[in-house]
C-alpha cells in the first residue's frame, strides 16, 4: 500500500466518522410525536375543586351581610343545611332567608298590635275600659251645667267624666275672669302657656296633668282618689268664685 492509498482510506474513514451524528440526529428527528389537546372542561372541574383554593392573606372587610349572618349564626347556630352548603354564597343567602323571615314576622306583630285596641294590656285583668261619651273639642264650657252634671257622675260611679267636668268648669272660670282665652281649637298646651308666670300655674299645671292621666290615659278612679282630687279643684276654683263676688 502506497502512502497515497493509505491517506485516501484514512480520509475516508474520518468522513464516515463526522456522517455518525448526523445520521443519528436524522433517525430521531423522522420519529412519529404526538400533540397533546388542552382540555378545558377538566380545567375548569380542577378550578372550582376546594382541592385547588389556597387562602389568600387580604384583610377581609366586613360588609352589612357578614354582620346579620353573625347575628343569626349567634341565635340559631349553624343550621344543618348551611353546614352542608357547597359554596359561602349559598350559606350566606340562607341566613338572608333567615332574617328576611324575622322581619317579616316582626312587622306581623306590628300589624295586628295596631288593628287591635292593645290598651287593655295595660290595664287591670277584668277592667272594662270606658270610651270617653264626648270629646273637648266637641263641647261648649260654656253651655254646660257644672253642678247637675258633676253630682250625676258621681252617683253613677263614673269619676273619669267627673273629674273631666271639674276640669272643664276650672277652664270656664278662668276664661270668665280673662285669665286665658279659650275656644274650642286651643289645647292644653296653649292654656299651660297662658298660665305661666302666674303664682298659681304650678297648681293648674298639676290639674291639667291629673285631668290628661285621668281621662286619656284610661286611669279609673275609685271613690277616695276622687275625693282627694275633687278637693284640689275645689281649692283652685275657689280663688276665682271669690273675685267674682
């Protein structure tokens, strides 16, 4: 073998060497690679998985919702179908459900306390409340017989309609003697104002307040609270009969 031959062979096998990778890299490059699809439905099941919720560290803001909901949750505790509730939504419009309940109830309440006549609950069990036989804005002080009237409620029983006709005389007199200006508009309110600064408008006052208790808040007298009263009026109108004379 020549030194020509030999350097012909030898190149030949280094060219074949280099041609190694290459060839290499070609065969995996002709292999078959399969595209994997996203699939969205099973993205969206793995979202929604409390498997896959981390709590975030925000400061939460405690909205009007939250506060019923504690409020309720204090009361009734955690119902059973609020324990089994997927999501926080459903918890929270359950207790929604709970209070507008309670509201509704409450304002029922309300209702029929004011369609019903509810000033008996705070009288005696077994007292009959009397309706009052006539109004003051309906009367004359004027054209009314003090004496008669006074002595036929008292023997009646009906000291409410008697210690109202001791008040109306008391009005008449003071009227009589210009001391306030009574028509039938004015109120007890205008008479106290007409009053003030006058030595003895503590004792009207007092009358007027005995007079409001009496007979518009339905207070039933017996015969000695009468009495005491009776006295009182008596007292103050005796002042004004002595101017008259």
């Amino acid at each position: 073998m020549t030194l020509k031959q030999f350097r012909y062979i030898f190149f030949l096998w280094l060219a074949w060497l280099c041609a190694m990778p290459s060839a290499a890299a070609a065969l995996a490059d002709s292999s078959v690679s399969e595209v994997r699809r996203f699939d969205r439905e099973q993205f969206f099941d793995i979202q929604d998985s409390r498997e896959f919720r981390y709590p975030e560290n925000r400061e939460k803001v405690e909205t009007l919702m939250d506060k019923i909901r504690e409020w309720l949750r204090g009361i009734f505790g955690e119902l059973d179908f609020m324990r089994n509730a997927d999501t926080d939504w459903m918890k929270g419009f359950g207790y929604f459900v709970i209070f507008l309940i309670i509201v509704l109830f409450v304002a029922l309440v309300v209702w029929l306390m004011l369609r019903s006549d509810f000033r008996s609950l705070f009288t005696r069990r077994g007292a009959r409340v009397k309706k009052p036989e006539y109004e003051i804005l309906e009367e004359d002080i004027h054209n009314i017989e003090y004496i008669d009237e006074i002595q036929k409620a008292v023997s009646e029983g009906n000291y409410r309609k008697a210690i109202r006709l001791q008040y109306l005389r008391s009005l008449k007199l003071l009227s009589d003697h210009h001391v306030i200006y009574w028509t039938i508009e004015r109120t007890n309110s205008d008479f106290r104002n007409m009053m003030r600064g006058r030595s003895d408008y503590q004792a009207f006052d007092y009358l007027a307040t005995a007079y409001e208790f009496v007979w518009y808040g339905y207070r039933q007298l017996n015969e000695e609270e009468y009495r005491e009263l009776a006295k009182d009026f008596e007292t103050f109108n005796q002042a004004y009969r002595e101017v008259t004379a």
